[in-house]
C-alpha cells in the first residue's frame, strides 16, 4: 500500500500536467494568430523572415486550423506545374 501513493501522484500529475500544458498551448495559439508581432517573432526564431504576404497568410491559416469543431485542412500532395 506504501508503493501505491507515489504512483498515483504520478499518474495525476503527468496527466494534470498535460492538460495545462494543452491548455497553455492553445491560449499562445489563439494569441499568436491575433498578434502579427508575436508570429513575426516566433518566425524569426525558427529561422524565417515572414514578408507582409507570407503574415496575412500564416495568419489565415492559423485562424482556420484553430476553429473549433473543424478538422485541419489536408496538404495536397500535387507539385508545381511547368518546372
């Protein structure tokens, strides 16, 4: 019975953990996607230089893929024609 208390607490934890971890992750989501200096800035972190184009479209498709009740659009596999 001593083994068992650890092992619940840990098992709680990890998934309480998880959840505000989730939980955390969708609220800079939805900031981020409100926010074109906070994009702009997570961009350059990852090593892209975002144009004023390349913005309105991240912001976009951040604003689709966040909606509730809505899959993620599909990537098409098709390449660009006349190389």
């Amino acid at each position: 019975m001593n083994i068992a208390l650890p092992i619940i607490t840990l098992v709680v934890g990890l998934i309480g953990g998880f959840a505000i971890g989730v939980f955390y992750l969708r609220r800079q989501m939805t900031t981020m996607q409100n926010d074109p200096e906070m994009l702009q800035k997570v961009a350059k972190q990852m090593g892209y230089n975002l144009n004023g184009k390349q913005m309105q479209r991240a912001q976009q498709m951040l604003k689709n893929n966040n909606q509730p009740g809505r899959a993620p659009a599909a990537k098409s596999k098709q390449g660009r024609k006349g190389r």
